[in-house]
C-alpha cells in the first residue's frame, strides 16, 4: 500500500489527525534495534482506496533539546519511505524557524507534500493560516483535526498524489 507520513513539531495535532483518520486501525511497530524511537503506523480508507499513514511524531524525546533532531531525523525517514508527506503546523501560534526549516527540506525531498495549518477551529481563524503560506507549500489546508474541518479537502488531494494501486486485495 502506499505510505502517507504525518511530520511536524510536537502538540501541533499530527496525532490527533493521525488518529481521526485511521480510527481504530493503528499499530506501534518498534524503529529498528537500538533506536528507541516508535513510529506510529496505521491504515486509512478514502473513497474506497487504502494507504498506510505514518505519524511520525510517535514518541517525543525528553530532553527539548533532542526534540528539533529528533523532528528532522523522522522528516528524513518519512521522505524516504513515504509516498506523500502531510507537513502538519499549529494555525493558532506564530511561524517558527525550526517550521522554516522543517518545510525547506521537505520541500527539497521531491516528494509531494501538503501543508495543513490545525487549530483553525472556526472560519474567524481562517485568515491566521495565510500566514504559512511563507513556508512555501502550494499546497495548504487550513484544518481542525479536533472538530473534522478542512480534512476532506486535504485527503482528496493527498490520496490525489498517491501511485496508483494494483489491487484491491492486501
Ligand atoms: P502532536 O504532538 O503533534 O501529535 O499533537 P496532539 O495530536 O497530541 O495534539 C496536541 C494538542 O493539540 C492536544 O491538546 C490536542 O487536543 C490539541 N489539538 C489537536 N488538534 C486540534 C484542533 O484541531 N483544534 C484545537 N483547538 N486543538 C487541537
């Protein structure tokens, strides 16, 4: 099935996002020995189609001053091994650098990527998520991963972006 990875800074939503679109169907597969790090795997049905999601912000290192490598070092396993990568940013705080940075090398990854600003829980928010239109994305969802909004027209697109599958039988 095709991989769909869910990157950004810890309590932006990816989880909650994550978990509204696989429902009850996740697993925690381990990271490779030695890594301690778990990824958060997960299926998701749209419109009849099947992918897997990845939300990659599983398990958030104690230390803060682990958390932006940590962030950056998930950003560049989801770029290998995903199909499409859903940047995920808090609409409702300021754009940050580590955003910034975060977004150039996803947007250097060659991968389809889509920007969705959460927390934009009524249309009032709406105008704050203009503002990370400066991260670069041609693509960008306003959300509310909390309340359902916005994610129908993101996943329409992201499922838009997916190869082709074969089959219907995994
Ligand atoms: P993660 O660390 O990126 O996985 O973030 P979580 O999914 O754990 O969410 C962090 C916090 O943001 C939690 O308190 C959520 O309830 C809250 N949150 C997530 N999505 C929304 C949303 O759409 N609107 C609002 N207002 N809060 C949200």
């Amino acid at each position: 099935l095709p991989l769909i990875a869910v990157c950004g800074r810890p309590n932006v939503g990816k989880s909650t996002l994550f978990n509204r679109l696989t429902g009850s169907r996740r697993s925690i597969v381990g990271d490779e020995p030695g890594i301690t790090r778990d990824r958060i795997y997960g299926e998701v049905e749209w419109f009849g189609r099947d992918a897997r999601i990845v939300d990659t912000g599983g398990v958030i290192p104690d230390d803060e001053a682990l958390i932006p490598s940590e962030i950056f070092r998930q950003a560049q396993v989801a770029l290998e091994e995903a199909d499409s990568i859903i940047m995920v940013v808090d609409g409702r705080t300021e754009l940050a650098s580590p955003d910034l940075e975060l977004a150039r090398l996803l947007l250097r990854g060659g991968k389809p990527v889509f920007l969705a600003v959460n927390k934009m829980d009524t249309d009032a928010l709406l105008p704050q998520a203009e503002n990370f239109r400066r991260l670069g994305f041609r693509n960008v969802f306003p959300i509310s991963a909390e309340h359902n909004g916005g994610i129908g027209d993101l996943m329409d697109e992201v499922f838009e972006s997916l190869p082709e599958p074969k089959t219907h039988e995994e």
